[in-house]
C-alpha cells in the first residue's frame, strides 16, 4: 500500500508516492496513469498526440500540462510521464 503524500499526486482522489529514481517514479507514474485513465481518455489523447500542431497550439509540454489539467492528473512524475507520451516516448499499455 502506498503512502499519501501531496508531492507525488496523481489526481486530487488518488495520492500516491512514487519511489526509487526520478526515472523509476516516472514510470511508475505512467504505468498508475494508465491505470487511471478509461479507454476513451486515451484514445482522445493519441488523436491529440497525432494531430498537434505545434505552430498552433504551442509546444508538447503546454499540450502535456493542458491534458494533465483537463483529466483532473497533477504531479511532477505524472506530468513528465504525460510530456514523454506527447514526445512520443511512451504508449499506452
């Protein structure tokens, strides 16, 4: 079970800390995101990722942060996992 803390937060009801390296806590993060995400909010966001348009709608972590905001995910380690995804670095599992 993991401890609550506010540092590492994945959204405002699920609190989790991510431990080991900055790397290992990203991946944690992203493998818990996956988790908390529906099949729907990950579809939009790979249409998302497909079609962003930097020359409009501005870099891939402004599109990282805006996604993490709409689906109610906050956090240092769930936004830089969500950011890799933008980039290209991670797929949904």
């Amino acid at each position: 079970m993991k401890r609550i803390i506010r540092e590492n937060t994945l959204s405002t009801k699920q609190h989790y800390e991510f431990e080991g390296t900055d790397e290992q806590k990203t991946d944690e993060a992203w493998e818990v995101t996956c988790g908390y995400l529906g099949a729907k909010q990950k579809a939009k966001l790979e249409w998302v990722r497909e079609f962003h348009d930097v020359e409009v709608e501005g870099p891939l972590e402004t599109a990282a942060f805006v996604a993490c905001m709409t689906l109610g995910i906050s956090g240092d380690y769930p936004l830089q996992a969500m950011t890799e995804f933008f980039q290209g670095k991670r797929e949904f599992s």
